[in-house]
C-alpha cells in the first residue's frame, strides 16, 4: 500500500462509459468487485439477497449486544484485505498487532495450566521465530528441534508444484518427523484456524501457502489484525457508504433466479419484478449457488463446483458477571477450546465480560444442542481462565456457520475454477475459486480484484490504478 488513504472513487454523477455490469452476491467478493468496477467508469448494480451486505462475516443484535456471527481475522501478509479496509476507510477500526504475540495455554500436563506464547523478534526469517519456538513449553526439546527442521523443509516446497494439492498435510508432517503433540500443539494451533480442517484433512498445497507465506516469507507476515468494531460495522455500513460514493445500485433482499446470454452478446439478470440488462456479469455467490445461476457451457464441467465440500465453524458466546481475562485473546491445546476472543467493548458491553469461542473444523459439534454445548465448553473455560471460576454466567449461546468455508481437502485445487467462465462477458468471485488462498477474507477480496480485472479486460475499460498496489506490498 502507498500511503493508506483510500482512492478517490468515481463521483455517482460524473461521466459513464455506457458500460454496465451486475455483480450477484454482496459478500466481499461481490462488494470487492463492485467497488473495482464501479472505480473503472462502469456502471453498476449489486444484488444482495440477504437484508445485508458482508457475506459470512456479518453482526447482529441480541439485545444490547452487538454480535458477530463468528471471529475474523487476518494477518499482515493479506494484502488484498488491507486494501479493502482502505478503500472503504474502515482500516483504523481493525488494526494490526506491532508483532506477532500469541499466548497459547494448555491444560492437558498432569502439572496443570501452562502459559506459552509465539511470538516474533525483530530478526530476519526464519530466525524470527527461533527465540519463541525454542522456549516454546507445549513441546519437549526433541519436538521443537523437529518443527524447525520441518519449517526448512515447508520453505522448501515449490506452490506452483500441482502435486501438493494430491497429498494432505498430515501425511507430510508424519514423513518429516513430527509427533502428534507436536501437530495438535504447533501446526493445527495455526492451520486449523486459517484451513478450517485439521492436517490430516488438508491439501498440501493449501497448507504450504499459508505456512510459506504466513510464517516463512517475511518476519511481520503472520502479526495478527482483527476488528475492534462489529464487523457490521466494516462489511456493510462502510461497505455499502463506499458502494454508494462510487455511484453503485445496491439492492438488498433481492435475490435473483436467473443469469441469461441474450442473443445480442448482452446479460439479463432476473430478480422478482425486475429482469436488469448488464455487458458483463460477476457471480460472487457461494458455489452451489453459482451453480444454479450459471447458464449451459459456462463451464466445461459444472458439476465440479458440487464437488467442492464445505467445512463448518462453530462459535461459542458467553457473557460473565465480571472481568475474567486480562489479554485480547488466547489459543489453547488439550482441550476442546480453540481460540478465545474479549468481544465485550467490540459488542457495546456495559458491564461484565464477553468472550467468544471461534472453533474450527467442527463437524462434530455442529449440531450439538446448545445445553450440551454449554455442558461442553463452561467447563473448560473454569479450567483455562481461573477468573471463571466464581464468575456468574448471565448469557450462553452459539452461532452456527455449517458451510462456513470450502473443505480444503487435498484434490480441491483442481475443483476451484478461475475468474472467467467459457460465456463472454460473465465472472466468477467467491473465496472458492482459484485464487491460491484457503477460505479467508483474503481469498474472497482476491477472488473478486481478479473477477473485475477480467470484466475490465473484456469491457475494454483501464485498471484503476489503485487496484493491484496491494500485489505490490506483498
């Protein structure tokens, strides 16, 4: 990024090029391309069915509580969302740590809780990380000795290589000398937070690029950013203020059933009581759905997007009487708890304490009842944070995403179709389809840059100029 101010975007009543286009989808992708479009000098129209904009990554009320659906981060090394954050001005309201700096408890040693952390000293790679990892008390010294060994051999690895993505990474870990402490403690404490499935389950390929790139390609990649405000706040009220200053139509609760090529090389795209004519359409919609929409021959083989499995997140939310925890956040290991998040001034809080639970790769607990559930997890946050233990729990419950990503299983990079369809003048965006990221914000930001790039290449409209500068600060 240059200077972290956000482009000028296109007055909505200034000189249009006679270009049209319909993005489908008011996620990041869709807003994502609608934003890089609209920017170009093409006039365009934004189709949400949901009575919001932001996807997956949304908040709601209960109560006095504003709540987000889950816990979202990213790293310094998602370019494509920090310049998302800049372009709808939201960058100041979900900030970067100074370094890397997780606390990681476990509760499994028969000495009980222990305290370690990971972090990164101001050194070149991979020397970063060799303070942390070899203080790091969750491992004994044999194991921390094989992670390192194991990281060179991860740097090693060649992304463009297809055949990463026909092996899983727990396989590859086994063959390079780590324990299965060491993969719960270490490698799934990170991968099953970014993947969204344990190692055992994940591409090879997928999880390569998020250790390479995360942890291995440059010594502030992997510090942590997350909102301090509801992500409502970012991914639909500055979204949509951003969407609106560009000149973009934006409807909400309008959902469209169909996509048709007319004859004249135009698109008509159906919403009830409405069909909209477009040069150029992005379905920014989860796979499925674009699956239904997409016109025969769009694809060679459509029935692979149904192939394309999809992996759950579950999210525990407990509100206390009382401050319990001291730090922002926390990762754990033996135990069923994930990673733990204070949402209370983030949620508008009055009083009390309000942490979430982000639990990943939860295919098992999805479905629980929220009783179990709370039979589950009260527990063993008595057993991670102390301050728990005579605190009073005044609210209990749990948000559900049960196709919350796609499944990074290895095979999946050879499902996930690029931006450009065979039918002229329609796109693709979504964090499913091929842009190298597993299922982040990241993915989707990118999925929709390249959509609009290929729209604008098409249209015969110039790249604005801001619109690839975060490749540059990669």
């Amino acid at each position: 990024m240059s200077d972290g101010s956000p482009p000028a975007p296109a007055p909505a009543d200034g000189p249009r090029t006679g270009r049209s286009a319909v993005v489908v989808g008011g996620g990041l992708a869709g807003i994502t391309a609608a934003l890089a479009l609209a920017d170009a000098g093409v006039r365009v129209t934004l189709l949400e069915g949901r009575p919001r904009l932001g996807g997956l990554a949304f908040s709601f009320q209960r109560g006095e509580l504003t709540v987000d659906n889950g816990q979202h981060v990213y790293l310094r090394c998602c370019t494509a969302y920090r310049w998302f954050l800049d372009r709808i001005e939201g960058a100041a309201l979900a900030p970067l740590q100074d370094r890397l700096d997780v606390p990681v408890v476990d509760v499994a040693k028969p000495e009980g809780r222990r305290l370690g952390r990971l972090r990164r000293d101001p050194l070149p790679v991979p020397l970063h990380l060799g303070r942390s990892l070899a203080a790091y008390p969750h491992l004994s010294l044999a194991e921390r000795a094989a992670v390192g060994r194991a990281a060179l051999a991860l740097k090693g690895l060649d992304l463009t290589d297809p055949a990463l993505d026909t092996q899983d990474f727990g396989s590859w870990l086994a063959a390079h000398g780590q324990s299965a402490r060491a993969v719960e403690a270490l490698w799934d404490l990170v991968g099953v937070a970014t993947l969204n499935a344990v190692a055992g389950d994940a591409s090879l390929g997928l999880a390569a690029m998020v250790f390479k790139t995360g942890l291995l390609s440059d010594p502030g990649a992997a510090d942590i950013g997350w909102a301090h405000v509801p992500l409502g706040e970012l991914h639909d009220r500055l979204a949509r203020k951003a969407l609106d200053s560009a000149g973009v139509r934006t409807e909400v609760r309008t959902r469209v059933t169909s996509v048709l090529n007319n004859e004249n090389g135009a698109w008509s795209v159906q919403v009830p009581g409405e069909t909209i004519s477009a040069d150029a359409v992005v379905l920014a919609v989860p796979q499925r759905e674009a699956h239904e929409l997409l016109p025969a021959g769009a694809l060679d083989d459509p029935g692979r997007l149904l192939e394309i499995g999809t992996a759950p997140i579950l999210n525990v939310h407990v509100v206390y009487d009382r401050k319990v925890l001291a730090r922002p956040f926390f990762a754990a290991v033996g135990t069923p708890v994930q990673w733990v998040f204070d949402r209370s001034h983030a949620s508008g809080l009055k009083a009390g304490q309000y942490l979430a639970l982000s639990q990943s790769a939860a295919q098992d607990e999805i479905d629980m009842p929220v009783a179990g559930l709370r039979e589950r997890y009260l527990p063993e946050l008595e057993r991670l944070i102390p301050g728990t233990r005579t605190a009073e729990v005044l609210d209990f419950f749990v948000t559900r995403e049960r196709t919350a990503t796609f499944a990074p299983a290895p095979g999946v990079g050879r499902l996930r179709p690029g931006a450009r369809t065979k039918a002229p003048g329609l796109y693709l965006a979504g964090a499913w389809t091929a842009t190298g990221w597993p299922a982040t914000m990241e993915s989707a930001v990118r999925s929709g840059v390249s959509a609009a790039d290929a729209a604008l290449s098409t249209l015969g409209r110039p790249r604005p100029r801001h619109l690839f500068e975060f490749e540059e600060a990669a």
